[in-house]
C-alpha cells in the first residue's frame, strides 16, 4: 500500500482503474414508454410551448452486453430533460456499484478548462496577406475572464491582435460529453447480455385537455369533442412510442431536481480598458425556441369542431387515484412538437342554462348584467359519466348556419357524479337592478329583466353578513352551498321582482 | 499552527476528535466527509519530499471551493511557518496591471498591407488606461483605436492560472514525509433519493434508497474514500425546519428505535463501500436501501378551515402511509431526501404517482408521503348556518358532502381546523375524535360510487 504514496505509482494505478472497466453504450432505447403529467399547479389553462412546465415518465427497454468484471454502461439518446437523480435501471443480472451523471460538457469554457498548462496550437491568418501562421501556445489562465497564452515570443491574450486567432486542440479531453451523460457502473462475475428497462422523470413535457361544446340547433344539448394535446419540448424524439398522459394533480418539485449547473460560456477579453477591440466568441448554439412547431391550442379550437375524428382514441384507466389516459396504438413523440388524440365525443348531452347574479343584501346597483352558467351534470344518464380531466372548454353556437365561440372557460377535474360548471361569458338581454324601497324603509327589491323572447332561469345569490338576518323574503327564498339563493323562472320579454328584508341580529 | 486548528475545533468539536483518532492510522489517498447542506471535509493523506529546514510547498489540486481558514497540514518531524491562499489570478487584465514598470513588447500589424512592427514599450500606468513610454514617446494604448499585440515577457510570480494553496513548512530532516492536509470545503453534498413502488392490494411497497452526490466543488476527487454524514453540524437546514424546530415533511411520529448503524455523536454515517471518483459536475447514486414488501397503505386526508366554503368540492390529499421499523419491513434510518412513489397500471408497467421530501428520519418513525390528490375522492365544505345565541356564543353548522366514484369503498380522514380551543361540538352526525385544541377529524366510510354527508354543530364562546 505505502508504494501508492509515490506519485508516480499512483498515476498509473489511477489510470489503470478505469481501462480495467470497459465500457459499453447503450445509443438509443428499442422500445420506450412516455407518460406525461402536467405541473401540479396547473389545473386548466393552455400549455406554452416555449415552456412546458409539466413533465413526463420515460420507461425504455435496452439490450446491453457486458463482460465479467467491471463494466461501465452509458445510456445513450435519452431526453435533454432528464431528471437523472430519479433514474431507475431494473432488470440488471449484475450488481449496480454506482449510477453517475456527468455534466462537464464539451463546450469551450470546457476545453479551455481542461487544456489549462498545456500545449494547443495557435493559428493566426494575416488579413491582408492571407498568409495563416501556426505557433505552439501553452494555456496559461482558466476560461473566467479571458486567455492568456504562452508562445515562444512571451505573453499575450488571445484575440488582441486584431487578427482573425483561434485555438486549435489536439485532441479530445477526456472526461468531457456533449450532453449531459448517465451511466451505471455494473459488475458481473460473467459476460451477460440482459434487457434492462431505463426509467426515468424529465422536464420539457406537458399535456392539456380541450373541450370543445356545440351548442345543439334546438338549444337542448351539447356535442361534446375533446382532445388531448402531448406536448415535448425537449430536442429528443421518441418514435413508435406507447404514450400516455396522467390526470389528476401529482405532488412534484421541479426545483430540487437536478442541483448541477451546466458549464458557462467562455469569453476571449483582452484588458477592460480598450473598448471595442475585445472580440467575443460567438455564444453556444442556444436552444432554438423559434424552430418549435407552435400552433396555438386556443386558435386550434375553432378548427377542431371540423376536424373529422378518425378513431385514435385515447383509452383511460385508473392508476391509483389518479386517471390515465393511453393513446392506443404507439406514436411517434416528436422532438419539440405536440401532437392531439381523441379524449372523448359525446353527443346531445343536457344541461341547464343559468343566468346568474351575486348581490349582498342591502346593495343598491342598477343594471347588472347576468352571468350565463352552463351546468352539466357528468352521469351516465345524462350523457356523460366519464372522469373529465381539467382543462380549457371552448362554447360555440350555431348562428346562421356557422358555428360562433360564445364563451371560452376553464373547468376543473370532474368526477363521475359531479355538477360541472361552464361560464359562458355575461348576458346583455338578462339584467337585473336592485335598491331600496322609494316609501318604506328596508324593504328591498330586486328587479329582473328578459329581454330574450325566450324564457330563462335566474338564480340570484343574497349574501348576507354574519349579524344581518332575512325577515321576509318573496317568493321564499332558498340556499345553494350555504347562500340564501333565489331560483326564479322570468318569461320571455318581460321582468319579475324579488324582495326582501333584512335586519341586524343582536348587538353584542 | 495553531491559528488555523482553533476555529476548526470551536466549529466542530465532534469532527476535530474523530480527525485526532484517524491521525495514525489515515491510509494513503483521499478521504471525504460529507454532510448534507453543501459542506465537507477532505482528508488528503500524501507523501511530501522536504528538504530539511524551510520550504514552500504548494497544493494545486485542493478544491476551488476549499475554505482556506480551515486548512492544516499534519505531519510527524515538520512545523508550519505560515499557510497561504493565493487567489490573484492570471488574466490579461491582472497581467496589465502587473506590468506597469516592466517592458512589454508591442506589436502592430498595418491593416492594409500585412506589414508587422515590433516596438519595446515601458508600462507606465495602468489608470482607465494603459500610458506607455515608447522611446521617447508618451502614448496611450489603443488611442487610434487599431488593434495592438502586448506580448509580456513571463508570468508575474504571484498570479495563478487557478486559487492556489501554499504552506511554508520547517522540517527537522530532509526526505520523504507523511503528511495529511485536511480542509473544508463546499461544493460537495449529498441527499437522499427513494424509489417507493407501491402494490395497493398487497398493502406493500418495495423501497430502495440511493444516496446522490453531488461535485460541483470544480474538482475531481480521485479514488477517495468517501463518509456521508446524515446531519448538519453547522445548524442550517436543508429541509426549512430552523434550528431542528418543526417536524419535517412527512414524519408523523418520531420513532425510537436504534440499528447497528454507525453514528458519529447524534448522526449516523454512510460509509461508501469502495473508494469512488468523484468527478466535478457529477452527481453520483450509490445505494444503501432495498427493502421488499414493507408494510403501507393508502390514506385520504382533508383539512377544512373555519367557516371554509367551498362550491367545487375539493379532492383528498392522496397519503402512502408506512413505518421504518424493524417490524414491517424497512428497519433502517431514512437519510433527508426525495421519496418518488411509483404503482403499476393496467399493462403492469410502473407509472409515476406523485413525490414528496422526507427530513432526516430516525428508525421506527412513522412517515406519511403525500403523493397528490385523489381524482375520485372528494368533499365540499358548506357553513351551513351562522348564529348568534348570546352576547358571546355563536352556532355554526357545517356539512361535509364527501362523494367518491370510485368502484371501491374509501375511508377518509376529514379534519375541521380552526377550533381554537373555544369551539365545541353541540350535535354531530358521525362520532368526532378531538386530535388537539385547534382540530377535530372525522374517519368517514364512503361506500363505492357513493356519497355520505356528515354534519356537525360547533358552539363557539369568546
């Protein structure tokens, strides 16, 4: 053991070490499975694609042969998103010693680092002769704030000459990547060849639900189409994926992730005082935002009611408490592309039509508009009775013959059994005013009109303080969810009142 | 010497012994202790060829995070002079301003015809710009705004490509030397990660346990010997309880047992088994835990507050629900990290059903993941009425519409904050359990596809 101490012997056996564990790459996965869910926070909205915020589960199966002995295995093609510290390998015959991810990228900060005290080449052009000149250089400053090289001549920064320089490397460093890079260190006590299942959570995905409902002709029903869109956001594609997007709100913390940074950038200077002279490489490719395919969700929705449904539907299950929906036959899951499948079609499903106001007691407004509910009601018997995940609902009407968007909303995870609740945008022929009595004191009213030449339900809210009670109220006054609650009925083109008296409780 | 070993103690009592102990007998290489948040102690044991008398010995490969005030150098038959952390570094801008007084060599290219000429010039200031003395000429660098070569004769003595260490040493006799040379540092840490797979049917779950490394110290550690300490010896939390006050995420009921787990005062080690390369940028898994078929269950939770209304009804918390106890199945301490709770679908494929942190959990505790909401389970809290009986007391009855469409029976925990210790229950529909002042819970049966309602009075005294 004391013979390691010798610097010597102890560089060899470091370097012995890795050589006596080979290695073996795994490029791309033979079958994969993505599973997308969205961010916990987000229950509705659309997704954006410059930044998808939710996330997926990617299982892959790979065939990996390895020797006896120590065998480092990469994993090669797997999403930019990876979240590696979740990564699972299962199925491996041979002992898992270490699982690693590596992020010193091959990058020029990353080169520069690594070549630091030793000889690189550097090539210089005169631009008016164009004669190019070569010199040996040693680095001799880290990549923060500039190169400094070492040449035959003495001392100097790179890109200070106002030559076209650069740097020309040998060879490639050991240890740097392109991508950030997972690999398992497996030892075996004989060759194997084995089907391992990679899993893994990555960022860049997200789904959304898209519902859009047609008002029926006869203003009885709703068709009913939704779609799901599976967005990625990641330069990865899966081809010939099983897909399946998970509904229902899953605890995870995007921040704790991965706490590695990637490298930085590295920047030739020559000294601060001379601006205008100091020439900056040019910025690492970025990621390219523009070349994702974006079509807006909500711009879609129009077009969607004509879409003919071709039969990819997605198939749901129950995973936990939670709703999966499969898409049925493997798809391909593009890199930075979203793609739509079928949720459900339903036809002629009732509901009820609300025309809503909200007053405290003792208010005096004049001229309020009512809010137009659409309440459905997700049982079988009434046309639904399927788990509705959250998501946007778009509300069209047909009005001489072509469909009009009257009111675009949010709805929340529905259950089977559940009231779902369609905000359909205010009422300009359904008002309401409310004031004290002109004569007798206390007394209120509150005035409804209709101005449709059809009849419509109102429901008025009567909020109410703590030490206030209601005295009277005409017609009777009910309660929905613990507020006194009217549900009156007004005619066609025509106005009904509401009354009622309050009175303060006991004073304490 | 001494100046530099007595913070170290203050700080860290337990560690400085545990160091004394392993002084003897420290094999050669690396050594690395590392704690959770973002601290650790590294050991390198190596062999110094020293003249005798005094000489500077300088150390390149320490962490570029090392905390310089808390470097020693041990070793039999030497004293320390002095210890040194040179963090001058080589830039063009530093070897400017280092220049001024020396001769740099200048040289010019004429754009249009390739002509190069080469002049000596003396720096003579470098003050928002750099004055120089060509000849007998006074010039600014750059004035004409053309391009200009400075080629420096050599590197100035005190600037570095990297921080560099030095220790001025005193040794009895020449020759070779061991020596350890300890120091913090940050950029080493480590958490927890968990894979729980969890079988509802079986009311089991397989866990295995991996501890992540984490290097972004800018160095490579070599074939080290590497300890985590479950524990943060310097106060700070990683997991937001201040000062060990709050339970952590997920822990229910602290336990008492104990393993044969080493401990080092109140925090238990994982030693790595084989000496490891921890390279920069570089997050390693190791794992410490696989533990089949422990025992769990499924658990719906729902907090209401007071006077809570609620016109969409709100889904349970999803709960996995398990003990780390030597019964059970999973007799182990539970280092602070991230449990990630999968269960199989249809096809039998493992899916992601939600994830949650753990804090440092002892043996025999009972823990409670909160994986997401139930899609099927849910309640709608209504205040139902409101009134006032006297000058202090008020009646409030509340209804609790619990539904649930799933094709199974669930029993849910429903919970009614807000109690303050003034409210009381006059009349209930289902037998309440008071949990403390503040709360009383309600363990619902629900049967499949079906809804209960319960309702409770409280009376209210001020």
């Amino acid at each position: 053991m004391r013979l390691l101490l010798a610097p010597a012997l102890l560089a060899s056996a470091l370097l012995a070490a890795p050589s006596a564990a080979g290695t073996f790459v795994s490029p791309a996965p033979e079958a994969v499975s993505v599973s997308i869910y969205r961010p916990p926070g987000r229950s509705g909205g659309a997704i954006d694609l410059d930044d998808l915020q939710g996330f997926a589960l990617i299982s892959e199966t790979r065939t990996i042969t390895i020797p006896a002995g120590e065998t480092v295995i990469r994993f090669e093609g797997v999403a930019d998103g990876m979240i590696s510290v979740s990564a699972v390998v299962a199925g491996l015959p041979a002992g898992v010693v270490e699982k690693n991810r590596d992020a010193r990228l091959l990058s020029p900060a990353g080169l520069m680092a690594a070549y630091l005290g030793q000889q690189v080449t550097l090539v210089r052009t005169n631009t008016a002769t164009g004669r190019e000149t070569r010199v040996p250089a040693i680095i001799r400053s880290g990549p923060d704030g500039g190169a400094m090289l070492e040449t035959a001549a003495g001392l100097e920064a790179l890109r200070c000459s106002g030559l076209p320089e650069r740097l020309v490397f040998p060879s490639l460093p050991a240890g740097l990547t392109a991508k950030p890079t997972l690999s398992v260190t497996a030892r075996s006590d004989r060759p194997v060849a084995a089907k391992v299942t990679l899993s893994y959570l990555a960022r860049g995905f997200d789904w959304a639900a898209n519902y859009v409902a047609q008002v029926r002709p006869d203003g009885r029903g709703l068709d009913i189409t939704a779609w799901l869109t599976l967005a990625n956001g990641n330069g990865t594609g899966f081809p010939a994926a099983q897909a399946q997007v998970i509904a229902g709100r899953v605890e995870h913390d995007a921040e704790i992730a991965d706490a590695v940074p990637d490298a930085g950038d590295f920047t030739a200077s020559c000294w601060p005082w001379n601006a205008g002279t100091a020439i900056p490489l040019p910025a690492p490719p970025m990621l390219m935002r523009e070349m994702m395919v974006a079509p807006a969700v909500a711009m879609m929705s129009d077009e969607l009611s004509q879409i003919v449904v071709t039969g990819n539907k997605a198939v749901r299950e129950d995973l936990g408490d939670l709703k999966l929906y499969r898409v049925p036959q493997a798809t391909d899951v593009a890199a930075r592309g979203q793609k739509q499948v079928l949720l459900m079609t339903q036809g002629a499903v009732p509901f009820t039509a609300i025309h809503r106001f909200e007053f405290t007691a003792g208010d005096a407004e004049t001229d309020i508009q009512a809010s137009l509910l659409l309440r459905l009601k997700n049982d079988a018997a009434r046309g639904l009775g399927l788990p509705l995940p959250s998501g946007k609902v778009a509300l069209f009407e047909t009005v001489g013959g072509a469909p009009m968007l009257i009111g675009e909303d949010d709805v929340r995870d529905a259950a089977i059994g559940e009231e779902i609740e369609i905000r359909a945008g205010q009422s300009n022929a359904v008002r309401a005013s409310t004031g004290e009595d002109a004569d007798r004191a206390g007394l209120y009213h509150i005035r409804l009109t209709n101005a449709r030449n059809v009849q419509v339900t109102a429901e008025v809210a009567l909020f109410i303080d703590d030490n206030e009670r209601l005295i009277t109220t005409r017609p009777r006054i009910g309660k929905r969810d613990g507020t006194p609650t009217w549900t009156v009925t007004v005619p066609a083109n025509s106005e009904i009142a509401l009354d009622y008296r309050a009175k303060g409780r006991r004073q304490r | 010497m001494k100046i530099f070993v007595l913070p170290v103690i203050c700080v860290f009592p337990a560690m400085a012994l545990s160091a004394a102990a392993t002084a003897q007998s420290a094999p050669p290489g690396l050594a690395i202790t590392i704690y959770n948040d973002d601290l650790a102690l590294v050991q390198d044991s190596r062999r110094l060829d020293l003249p005798a008398g005094r000489s500077r010995q300088e150390f390149k490969d320490v962490s570029a995070r090392i905390r310089p005030e808390t470097v020693t150098l041990a070793a039999a038959g030497i004293g320390i002079v002095e210890q040194n952390f040179d963090y001058d570094l080589l830039s063009p801008d530093t070897m400017m301003e280092k220049a001024v007084g020396s001769d740099v060599t200048i040289v010019r290219i004429n754009p249009a015809t390739g002509v190069e000429t080469r002049e000596i010039a003396t720096v003579l200031a470098v003050n928002g710009g750099v004055v120089l003395k060509i000849g007998d000429r006074i010039e600014v660098l750059r004035d004409d705004g053309l391009p200009v070569r400075v080629i420096f004769a050599r590197v100035p003595e005190n600037l570095r490509a990297r921080p560099t260490l030095s220790v001025t040493v005193d040794a009895e006799r020449a020759g070779p030397h061991s020596a350890r040379l300890s120091y913090l540092t940050s950029g080493l840490g480590w958490k927890a990660d968990y894979v729980a797979l969890f079988d509802e049917t079986a009311g089991a779950m397989d866990m295995q346990g991996w501890i992540t490394l984490t290097n972004t110290s800018g160095t490579t550690f070599k074939a080290a010997q590497t300890l985590l300490v479950a524990g943060n010896p310097n106060g700070s939390n990683p997991n937001g309880n201040n000062g060990g006050r709050g339970a952590p995420r997920g822990l229910v009921a602290a336990g008492t047992q104990g393993n044969d787990r080493e401990q080092l005062g109140d925090y238990y080690l994982y030693p790595l088994q084989e000496r490891t390369t921890i390279a920069d940028r570089q997050t390693k898994q190791v794992s410490f835990l696989d533990a089949r078929g422990v025992q769990a269950r499924k658990a719906y939770e729902y907090r209401v507050g007071w006077l809570a209304t609620q016109t969409d009804p709100q889904s349970f918390a999803t709960v996995i629900k398990f003990r780390n106890a030597s019964a059970g199945g999973l007799g182990d301490q539970l280092p602070a990290g991230t449990v990630r709770v999968y269960a199989r679908d249809a096809r039998g494929q493992p899916q992601f059903i939600g994830e949650n942190q753990i804090g440092h959990t002892p043996m025999g505790s009972d823990l409670a993941i909160r994986t997401g909401e139930a899609f099927d389970v849910k309640v709608k809290p209504v205040a139902e009425v409101r009134e006032q009986m006297g000058k202090t007391r008020w009646r409030t009855t509340m209804s609790y519409t619990i539904t649930n469409a799933r094709a199974a029976p669930v029993t849910v925990d429903l919970a009614q904050t807000g109690l303050w210790g003034e409210s009381k229950i006059v009349t209930e529909s289902l037998i309440s359990r008071r949990v403390d002042a503040d709360t009383v819970e309600w363990r619902v049966p629900v049967p499949a596809n079906g809804e209960v309602k319960v309702t409770a009075t409280f009376e209210t005294k001020y």
